[in-house]
C-alpha cells in the first residue's frame, strides 16, 4: 500500500527504520523483520541506497569512551554574509576535526557549531587558534552542554511503521 511521502510505503519506511537502528544486520534478518522476502528486500534496499535516502553505512563511535567528553554550542556572528563570503567559511569550517556539526542558521546569529574535545582546556584552544580564527567570524558565544539527553543520530522516517 503506497503512501504519500515521496512513493515510499510501509516496507521502505519499515526498511530505513531497522537499518538505522542496525546498519549491520543481513538482509535475511532485515527481510524477516519487515515481512518481504529476500529478494523484494534487496531490491528496496538497492534503490533507496540509489536514490541517496541511504547514504552509507557507518561505525558510531562513543565519544565518552573516547576520552571526548566535553560538548560545547557555538554562535558564530559573520562580518559578511554574501555567498562568496558563506563558501569560503564553510570550506574553513569543514577542516577542523572538533568540529562534529556546522549548521547555517535564520535567526540573531549565523552558524551553530558542535564543537567535541576532552576538556575546557582542549576547547579553549580550539576556539582560540581555529574557531576564532575563521574566514569573516565576527564574534562568538560559547555555551557548555552539561548532559546529552538525546543524542542517537537517528532520524526516523514520517509515518507509521
């Protein structure tokens, strides 16, 4: 039965919300668990993974085991928010392993950065030789996450599975 939401139906919606909760089952196990067979499986698999809804398949690492444990949220303000201006900050942004997460915002400032280092002395650093040193930054403003409450990565497609 297809719905709606850009021709996905319940199999496919079904399909994206198992492997985003194991990326590494086999295709037997994913079939079973959604009701098709291997081969209709594989072929749903084959094209979501065609038309990019999946984009690949990864290891999530704990940062807390990893000894990164300290997550902080940055504003960053712009001197010049032109497109030219907005490519060059994000090439530089994008080179800079603390940085887990870049996202251009609408609102009273222009970026939101995660930023993920071991302590406020590593964080310190950062700020001081990459963040701060950015193509156009203008000002930041530094705000600490005491817990992660929510924080899985994992989108799950609309619509009931």
């Amino acid at each position: 039965m297809q719905d709606d939401y850009e021709g996905f139906d319940r199999f496919d919606r079904a399909i994206l919300t198992t492997l985003a909760g194991d990326g590494r089952i086999s295709i037997t196990e994913l079939a079973r668990r959604i009701g098709l067979s291997k081969s209709p499986t594989q072929a749903r698999l084959r094209r979501l993974e065609e038309l990019g809804v999946i984009r690949g398949y990864r290891a999530i690492l704990d940062p807390i085991r990893l000894g990164l444990d300290h997550v902080a949220f940055v504003e960053v303000r712009m001197l010049d928010t032109r497109e030219a201006s907005l490519a060059e900050f994000n090439k530089a942004v994008a080179a800079i392993p603390e940085i887990e997460q870049v996202h251009l915002i609408a609102g009273n400032f222009d970026y939101l950065l995660k930023v993920r280092t071991t302590d406020m002395r590593d964080y310190r650093r950062v700020l001081a030789e990459r963040i701060s040193t950015l193509p156009h930054v203008s000002t930041t403003s530094t705000y600490v996450a005491m817990q992660a409450v929510k924080e899985d990565g994992i989108a799950q497609p609309p619509g009931e599975i």
